[in-house]
C-alpha cells in the first residue's frame, strides 16, 4: 500500500528521465497532459456521461474518481501529425525516429487493452512504424482499476476492465486509506521498492476487489459479442443501416476519440520561407468524403456506408486483420456522438434484439 506523497514521489521519480502524463481537469474534461505531480490530478471531480452528453462535477475526494475523458493515449503514441521525411536542396533526410520517454500515469483497462490493439497494428505486423514502436518500448506504465463505471462504459462485455490486464508496470487500485500497489513488471517492481509503502491487509485486498466488483456491476451498457463478427459481415443490407444514417452528422467525432481507430493519410507541406518541402503522416477517417476516394469519386459516398464501414471493421473485420477486436469497451464514441449513436445499441439491432 502507497499513500498520495508516496504516489507523489513516483511521479518526482518518473520525471527525471521522461515525461509524465496524467489526467488533469481542462476546458470542462478530464483530459491528458503532461504532470508534475499529484497536485496536477482532478482529485475530487466524477464524470456524468450518457450518449452526446459529458459533464464533470464534484463529488467525493478521489484521484482516479472520473472514468475516460475525450482524449486517449493514442495521440502520444501514435500523433496527430507525424513527420517521414523531408527534402530540400541536400535531397530527402528521413525524419530522425522518435526519442521520446513518457510514462503514462492512469492508464484504465480499457485503454491499456487499445494500447496493445495499437501494438498490433503498428509493431506486430509487416509494416513496423519505427516512430511508434521507439515510443512504445520505452513506455512506462501506471494503470488504475476502475471502481466506478460510467453510463457509457462497456468494458466488462469485452473483457478489458474494470481490472486492468497484464501489460503494466505498475496497477492502483484507489481505496479508503491510500493505493493498493501491484507490480507487473521488473521496472515497477524497482519503481515500488524505492517508495515509501506498507503491505497491504486482508482488509485493504477485500476493499480494492470489492472496489473493482462494484464497478463492474455500475456499466451503463453490455454488448453482446458472442457471434457478433459474422453477423455483421451477413448482415450488410440489413435495414438498420439506413436508421442511423438518418441521424448520423458524419462528424467522425467517434474515430477521433477511439483509441484504436489509426486511419492515417499522408500530406505533402511545402515551406513558404524555404525550399523544403515536408511529408506528414496524419490522423485521417472512414467518415470523411475524401477517405474512400478513388478516380471517378468515393467509394463510401453516404453515412449508411461509412457507419456500415466503421461497425463492421471495428468489431467485425477487425478479427480477420488482427485476431482482436477492435473495440474495448471505453463508450467515448457513445459520449462525444453530438447526437447520441450508440454502438451498443446499434450492434443489438442488427442482432435482432433491439429496434
């Protein structure tokens, strides 16, 4: 068991060779930014959550109290815009490969779970992204179990939370009386050995297990996946469709907030002071017009298409590429859908449970 000036401590430590990003209370969201301490936390602020809906408010005296915000580890790891090579008068230099250190602090199942579903998009397959896979190995990891669950969470029904998986450094668990610590790895362990700490009680393991049930109990939706893959790939004149293309905006606010979507496009950026012209790597989506462009016009013309795109793959196609899904159950796209779209909802339907 750790107390807060000891977690504090972990951060100080952390700090002296990388960054260290946390959840920190900005602009009405918990969102993730680099820290400098426990001070930097949004100790005492909950999130309410529902389909197109996100507020925060204060409740109780918790670090780790809210669930997931709009951002995602995703955009350390994998940025919005990356760099691959330039060129100018001395012919093309490839971009140097990135050196960043970060230590992730906050880390929940579900999103530990899209940190690995990246892992095999970019490092495990043929196509190695050198940029992503430095960042990845110099990781470090603090994940948190989840005690409480949002109106949007799922991650039981895809059995990435609220108990984080094995693939951290070190896991929390917030209880009454400070942070039940769980080493995952041989540099958590050292991490955790230079902490003041004490050894958890029966007690202490009783309250995190009981914490991290209860959350499982609190989700706000289930999916049922059993067969699901095959089903949407049978299914893709299936009525639904059209239902939420009607409301569907095509704003692609689902894919920006998923933390496993990668869609990328690539840009060509000239210099308007210089000679060098650049090419970027950047976030790109299945719901834009301009993704699904070939000669002739777009492949997926209208939001029955790209919804249709986006479901299938994510939680069908997905385990043909990679043997995963491609959703772990973190409801963000439910959350910052302005008009509520619901993929839970959504896959009952096609299912034949719901309307």
């Amino acid at each position: 068991m750790i107390d807060i000036k000891a977690l504090d401590q972990l951060v100080q430590t952390l700090a002296k060779d990388r960054q260290v990003m946390g959840p920190v209370r900005r602009d009405g969201a918990v969102v993730y930014e680099e820290i400098q301490g426990v001070d930097d936390l949004p100790r005492g602020w909950i999130d309410e959550q529902e389909g197109g809906h996100y507020r925060l408010k204060r409740e109780g005296d918790k670090l780790f109290g809210y669930t997931v915000g709009p951002s995602s580890w995703k955009r350390f790891l994998h940025p919005p815009k990356q760099t691959l090579w330039r060129a100018g008068g001395g012919g093309i230099t490839p971009e140097p490969i990135a050196e960043d250190r970060f230590a992730f602090l906050g880390v929940r199942g579900c999103e530990l779970a899209a940190i690995q579903v990246q892992d095999k998009v970019f490092m495990d397959g043929p196509y190695r992204d050198p940029h992503y896979a430095a960042r990845r190995e110099n990781l470090f990891i603090v994940a948190v179990n989840c005690t409480r669950a949002g109106a949007t969470c799922f991650c039981a029904s895809m059995d990435t939370g609220p108990k984080v998986n094995p693939g951290y450094d070190i896991a929390l668990t917030e209880i009454d009386g400070g942070l039940l610590a769980e080493v995952g790895s041989d540099a958590g362990g050292a991490a955790l050995a230079a902490l003041t700490s004490r050894p958890a009680t029966e007690a202490d393991l009783a309250a995190a297990a009981q914490g991290i049930k209860d959350a499982e109990g609190q989700m706000g939706r289930k999916l049922n996946t059993d067969g699901l893959a095959d089903i949407l790939k049978d299914n893709p004149d299936h009525p639904r469709w059209s239902v939420v293309a009607d409301a569907c905006l095509n704003c692609a606010n689902c894919t920006m907030v998923c933390p496993t979507c990668f869609c990328t496009t690539v840009d060509e950026v000239s210099a308007l002071d210089s000679d060098e012209v650049s090419r970027e790597n950047r976030w790109a989506s299945c719901f834009t017009t301009e993704f699904s462009y070939v000669h002739g016009g777009a492949v997926r013309p209208g939001a029955k298409a790209r919804y249709r795109q986006w479901m299938t793959h994510k939680l069908g196609t997905w385990w043909d590429q990679f043997d995963s899904s491609g959703c772990t159950g973190c409801g963000r796209c439910i959350t910052w859908c302005p008009v509520g779209i619901d993929i839970t909802e959504e896959a009952a339907a096609i299912r034949g449970e719901g309307g």
